[in-house]
C-alpha cells in the first residue's frame, strides 16, 4: 500500500507521553482469564486485578507508541520509532504464552502497534524499517500459527487476529497478510444473521451488547484496510448502534439486562464514516484506542477513504 506525504500523516498536535528510555522487551506473556461463568460474562475481581497488574507493563508501552505516533511533531514520532525498534530487536511478544488470554494480549497489541506504525513509518531509517517490519512478520506468522490450530468458536477474537494480520500487511506490503485479514472478515461476514446480530456474541448474557461493540471494532476497520464494502458489515453497525441507543431489544433476544456502553467506546464509528461515506455517523465522540492505533478522529494511513 503507498503512504502520503510525510505532511499528510501530521495529526492534531496532542500531547505526547514524554520519552524515556524504552522499557524491557517482555518476551513472555503472563496473563489469565478472568471469568467465571460459561457464558463469559461474570468478572472475578481478584483474577481481572491479577491479570491487569501482569499485563500492565505491555499496555504501558503500547500507550507510550500509539500516543507519541499520534503527534505531529518530529520527536514524537522518533520516540515511538525508537520503542519500536527496541522491543523488535528483544524479539517481545515471540516467548512463552502462559494462557489463552496471552495470545489475545499478543494480538491486540499487535494490532495497535502495527497501526501506530503505520502513522510514522516515512520517519524510520531504513534500519528501523527493517526491524520493526520484520518483527511484526514474525508476530503476525505465530498469531496466524496459533489461530489456524484452534478448534474453538471464530468469535471476536478472531477479528482482532484479522485486523492485527492484516495491518501488519499493510504497513509491511506482504500480500499473504491482506489476504489472511481477508480470510478473516468474510467469514466474520458469513456470521452475521439477518438482523445484524452476531450469534456468537449474543450468547454473552449481560455482555450480548458489549461484545457486539467488541467485534465491530476491528472489522469496521479491518474493512477500510481491505477497502472492502459489505452490506452485512452495514446491518452489524446498525444493530449495534441502535443497541447502544436502546438495548431492551438485545436484553429482550439476550435474556439478561446489557451493561452500558461509554460514547468514546463508540469512536470507531468515525473508521466506518469515512470508510463508507455515511456521513450520518460522523459525528461519533472521537476517542483514543490503543488497539486501533491511537486517534480515530485523525485517518490511520492504512484506511480507504471514500
């Protein structure tokens, strides 16, 4: 895919994190699962504290590169080069995966560091280029390794392994990885029922809405990377939009009351205006998501636009 102009990826100038000398690659990943029901949506809150505090380390550093990637000026975006390079050079994210939720963490983070990347890679030297791309081939081949070997539900975390696949496609020009993604979303696609719903997700319980939320996020922009149209990805944003406005529906299909959504929860809506030309949700609260590589008020350079 080409990039614009270096001056065309300057985005509003928000405040950076300040630099520091990048953190400790984390090779291994140490998280756990922290649900107690079947239908994943009871938290323990021992177990989720437990899982924040050993992941905390990873989310830092993604918050530290997609925020410094976000800023327009220079040095920000060298930082955000420089963290890159070092966590590439330490092979993170390639070691030991303790549980199922540290392939999960794996992918999101992928996912936002691949999209940060995006933002800022006409600043990278050539050696940078070399390391950080080479890197996320790597992360992209062990999460579509780990992926392809599973038997389980292709739920939400599935879509997140399309969009971190495909954006390191995107930024690297690997045609296998757009053509993963794309594996990815058609079936995503396939899922969708005729009233927007997704199947997989309205058995969540209390989470039905929540969920619906979690899986439109990374197609809606793993669409726009694709530069895909999909009129089944059209009735998925307005089932969930309109549960979002008024959830007694998908309480009612759900069996159990939805917990709210937050409006910054809902800023992807921005990816799917411009993506689209639905002008109607471009006035969604923007919103800073890591995962999504940082502004989504601001265009990623991975996204179509029409």
């Amino acid at each position: 895919m080409k990039y614009p102009l270096v001056a065309a990826l300057l985005l509003t100038a928000l405040p950076a994190i300040a630099c520091t000398t990048p953190s400790a690659a984390m090779v291994d990943i140490d998280a756990n699962s922290y649900y107690t029901d079947a239908n994943h949506s009871v938290i323990d809150p021992v177990l989720r504290a437990r899982n924040i505090a050993n992941t905390k380390p990873i989310e830092d550093y993604l918050a530290v590169v997609s925020q410094n990637a976000s800023s327009a000026k220079p040095e920000d975006q060298r930082c955000a080069l420089t963290w890159l390079a070092a966590w590439a050079d330490g092979r993170a994210m390639l070691g030991k995966m303790s549980s199922g939720q540290s392939y999960y963490q794996r992918k999101w983070t992928l996912a936002g560091l691949a999209l940060s990347y995006a933002r800022i890679k006409p600043a990278a030297t050539p050696a940078q280029q070399q390391a950080i791309e080479g890197w996320f081939k790597a992360l992209a081949d062990v999460t579509m390794t780990h992926s392809e070997a599973q038997k389980g539900k292709r739920n939400n975390h599935y879509y997140w392994e399309g969009l971190a696949v495909a954006a390191v496609g995107g930024v690297t020009g690997d045609a296998r990885y757009l053509a993963w993604g794309r594996k990815v979303f058609d079936h995503a696609m396939s899922q969708v029922a005729d009233d927007g719903s997704l199947p997989l997700e309205m058995a969540r319980a209390t989470k039905a809405l929540h969920y619906h939320v979690f899986s439109a996020q990374p197609l809606v922009l793993l669409a726009s990377i694709l530069d895909v149209q999909s009129p089944q990805l059209d009735k998925l944003v307005r089932f969930t939009v309109s549960g979002v406005k008024d959830s007694s529906a998908i309480a009612k299909a759900a069996g159990f009351e939805q917990e709210p959504v937050k409006p910054g929860n809902m800023s992807w809506l921005l990816v799917y205006a411009r993506h689209g030309g639905k002008a109607e949700f471009s006035a969604a609260s923007p919103g800073r998501q890591t995962r999504m590589g940082g502004d989504l008020a601001q265009a990623n350079p991975l996204e179509h636009m029409h």
